[in-house]
C-alpha cells in the first residue's frame, strides 16, 4: 500500500508495531510503502481446508474469519495467506474519521 504523509503518521500513531514503513521516492514528493507485518492465523479451519476450497474461498471473497482471533486486530495478514492485507471496521473508522480518502475497501468475509 502507498501513502502519503497524513497516513503514515497516522498509521505509526495507532499501529507501529504492526505494520513497517519505507519510504519511496517519487516524482510528486514523499511517500510511503505500508508493509503489514501483523501476521494471525486469522481463517476458521483453512488447515482442514483442500486446495480447492481455498481457491474457492478466495474466488468468491467468502472468507470466515476465527472471531476469537480477529475481534481485537485491526490490520493483518493471515499467517497462511499472506499475500492479503485484512482490516476490520475498527480501521476503516479510524480512517474516516481522519478524513482519509483514497482507500478502497472490499468486503470479502466474516466472523464467527
């Protein structure tokens, strides 16, 4: 994820220990590299899950996150399927309510 500097303080204000951050020179000015480094065995049951569910899983965006795992995380990756960023509510509050623009969020799950 790039962002601009109002991010990134905000991100190191409420995550630092969470996400990592590198700076990227460009054309228009300073900006960010967001690395999620929250990494949570956040899926309900994917080891017991087939290559074939996963995929399906991943296709459909039907993701079923373990509520135990993922009620008090914000922004994370799961610890199997790393490749995703995850937030939850919580994050896309605290975004708003900065009057953060530009994210686009996706719902691709819930919890149980």
């Amino acid at each position: 994820m790039n962002v601009n500097n109002n991010l990134k303080e905000i991100l190191e204000a409420n995550y630092s220990e969470k996400v990592e951050i590198l700076p990227v020179n460009t054309d228009r000015g300073p900006y960010y590299y967001i690395n999620v480094t929250n990494k949570i065995k956040s899926i309900k049951n994917v080891d017991k899950m087939s290559s074939d569910e996963i995929m399906e899983m991943v296709r459909n965006n039907r993701y079923v996150f373990d509520l135990q795992t993922v009620k008090n995380e914000s922004i994370f990756r799961d610890s199997k399927m790393s490749s995703s960023y995850f937030v939850t509510d919580f994050f896309i509050n605290l975004m708003n309510n900065n009057q953060i623009k530009g994210l686009r969020y996706e719902k691709v799950g819930h919890a149980e």
